[in-house]
C-alpha cells in the first residue's frame, strides 16, 4: 500500500518557480515545506490553520530550514473573507484532508476561489472513501467534483495521492 507523500505528492501540483501557494488547513507543515521548496526564494507558501499550536509547529520547521518564502496565518476558512488574503492573490490553494473535517465544506471551497488568480487553480488531497482507514464523512470523489462545481471551478484532471487518497486538480470558472 503506498501512503500520501507530500514531497512526491506536489510535483504533480504543476507548481512553477515564483508561484503563490496557499496551503487551507496546513496543519504541522508537511505540504508547505515540499511547497516552499517548489517554488523557491522568489515564491510564497501561505500555511493558513485554525490551530495556533499547529502554525507554531510550522514556524518552527521554517525557522530550521531557512525557509523565509513561508508565511502562517491563523485563518478560520469557513468564514466569509477567513483566510484573510487579498483576493485574486494566490496562484494555487490546496486542500489536503481538510474538507472533511469542517463544518461547511462549500465555504472553504468559495474562499480558495475568492482568493485564486484568474487562472489559479485548487488542489484538492482527500481520504478515498473506499479506503478501510478514510475516516467518517469521507467525501466521495463524485461529491468533491459537485462542491467544486458549485464554487466555481471546473475539473482539470486527478493526480495520484496514493491508494487510500484521492487527488483532483480544478481550475477557476472563467
């Protein structure tokens, strides 16, 4: 069984050199710092969490690395203007395991489309539904294309998460 790999998991992200990336729901930072990576001193990885002690983990690793492109931000996302971004400033949102976990997924998603570029797109990591270890309220893979929908992006294609994940890619809705 092959597990989700943050570092192998963002080269298929389509992450260029200089991007803007906000990671929704960041956690300890094992996306930002593959991310931060990715797209380099000239880049900006956003760890947005609702959990102070998380973002504190991520200052720490960032701190260690050297990695000053890495910025945290206390966000709750399911709130009108939660992440607190400008609009139309990031180039990629991801949301990796997050959108099962929250209370209004559709609000999370109308955030990362409120804040993406004109031609940014969503990154979308979540439990296989399928899968013996998806936690309750995995949501199927049929019903992330319909929020997605629903927020203004149309799909662009999957990409491989690993065998208890899935992986899609969306574009915003021009």
């Amino acid at each position: 069984m092959s597990f989700l790999d943050p570092r192998e998991a963002v080269k298929e992200f389509g992450i260029k050199e200089g991007m803007t990336v906000a990671d929704f729901g960041s956690g300890a930072g094992h996306f930002v710092l593959a991310l931060a990576l990715l797209v380099g001193r000239n880049g900006l990885v956003y760890a947005l969490d609702i959990r102070d002690e998380a973002l504190e983990v991520t200052r720490g690793y960032a701190t260690m690395q050297g990695a000053l492109q890495i910025r945290t931000v206390h966000a709750d996302l399911e709130l009108p203007n939660g992440s607190t971004l400008e609009e139309g400033s990031v180039d990629q949102v991801l949301c990796s395991n997050i959108l099962h976990q929250v209370e209004d997924a559709p609000s999370v998603l109308r955030e990362a489309r409120r804040i993406l570029k004109p031609h940014g797109t969503l990154v979308v990591l979540e439990w296989d539904g399928s899968s013996p270890m998806a936690p309750a309220g995995a949501i199927s893979k049929e019903d992330m294309h319909t929020l997605a929908g629903e927020a203004g992006f149309v799909p662009e294609r999957q990409i491989d998460a690993g065998d208890a994940h899935y992986g899609l890619v969306f574009s915003v809705r021009e």
